[in-house]
C-alpha cells in the first residue's frame, strides 16, 4: 500500500486516481499520519464473494463449527464495546 501526503493528492489526483483504478490502495496522509484511505470500487457480488470465503476460513479455523447464535452472540458484543 503505497502512502502519498495530501499535498501531492491534490496536484496528482488524476494519476493517483488511474492507479487507484487499476486496483492500487493508497493511504492519503498528513504530516505523516494516515488520515484516509483510497481504494477501489468493488461490485456487490465481489463483496459478497470475499465475506463468503473470509466466513468458509474462519469455520475451517475453528474447532468446532460457527453456528448462527455465535455470530449473533459477536454481533451483540461489538454494540456494547
């Protein structure tokens, strides 16, 4: 992941943005600090596609299968947090 401080965003944002296009992430930065991220649109069913494998992994990880309580169980916890 290639970092580029905000001034050269604004004068190349074309360039960053052809880069960007064909699949490049970019972390914009100020005096050194990531402050945002530029990536790539990725359609809907990609998306759903990389949860799907990310979610076969995680039951592949586990030593016992992930039922549909635990994940709602994680869900719940991640709102108290």
């Amino acid at each position: 992941m290639r970092q580029v401080g905000i001034f050269e965003a604004k004068t190349h944002l074309s360039e960053l943005l052809a880069e960007v296009e064909k699949g490049m992430t970019l972390t914009i930065t100020r005096r050194g600090h990531a402050i945002a991220v530029l990536s790539p649109v990725t359609d809907k069913a990609t998306q759903r596609q990389a949860a799907a494998a990310a979610l076969a992994e995680i039951r592949r990880s586990q030593k016992q299968p992930v039922t549909a309580d635990d994940i709602l169980s994680w869900k719940e916890e991640g709102r108290r947090l």
